[in-house]
C-alpha cells in the first residue's frame, strides 16, 4: 500500500523561511527578514550619514530605489539664505548575490557595498570606501 502525502502548509512555510534567513546575512545585519532584499530596498531613503559625517540640516539627500530598476536621487539644500533642489533619475540593480548595488547615474556606473538593510536602515560603502547611512522615510 501506497501512501501519497502532500507536503503540509507549515512545511512549505518553514522552508520559505528557512531560503529567507539563509539569504539576508549583511555585515551589519539583520539576520532574519521575512522580507526580500528587493522588499526592503525598494522605497525613498534619507542619508543622515554622508561619507561618515552626519548629514549637515541644511542638506536633504533622498534616493528612491523603485522595484522595477529605476532610482531617483535628489539633492536639497541651502546657501546663503537661497533654496536649490537637483533631482537625477538613474538605474539600480543587485550584483553579487545581492551584496551589492550597482548604480547608473550621471552617465557612469558605481557599486555601493551593502553592510546593513532593514525595513528602516541602509548602508553601505561606496567604491571610494566611504560610509552612508540612510533611513527610509
């Protein structure tokens, strides 16, 4: 006698889960997300760290990685008492194994090395080896 069993519904999450947990492991973290990398990317992120300085008041650095590749990166400041806002559109897209961003913008490309990404945090090293710290807004 023959016995066919279907694979049960708290298996096939738990292998889920599993796949997940073995595929968000950054420097800085997090261990465990029931988020993809691109879930967690995908959205408008504001640098408090640039470089590793924190992020002068008068400055606002915005990045928006949208899910299909296409990223919006704008710049708004103040200088002596006049406002400027700059907005680029650009490319994002992950490389190796999704530890890295690769970014096209400015008519060139650039990797930033992600160390950390949450649902709320992002950072990572650019090709110059300098840190950026961003929290999704």
């Amino acid at each position: 006698m023959k016995i066919s069993r279907k694979p049960s519904l708290a298996t096939i999450a738990t292998a889920v889960v599993v796949f997940n947990f073995a595929s968000c492991k950054y420097e800085d973290g997090p261990k465990i997300s029931l988020r993809t990398k691109t879930a967690r990317l995908t959205g408008e992120w504001e640098a408090t760290y640039i470089a590793g300085e924190k992020t002068p008041s008068e400055l606002n650095y915005i990045v928006e990685f949208e899910k299909g590749g296409d990223l919006i990166v704008t710049y708004s400041y103040n200088y002596y008492g006049q406002s400027y806002s700059e907005s680029y559109k650009g490319e994002w897209e992950w490389q190796n194994g999704k530890e890295t961003i690769e970014i096209s913008l400015y008519g060139s490309k650039e990797e930033w090395d992600v160390t950390r990404l949450t649902n709320k945090e992002l950072e990572f090293e650019d090709s110059d080896r300098d840190t950026y710290e961003f929290e999704k807004i």
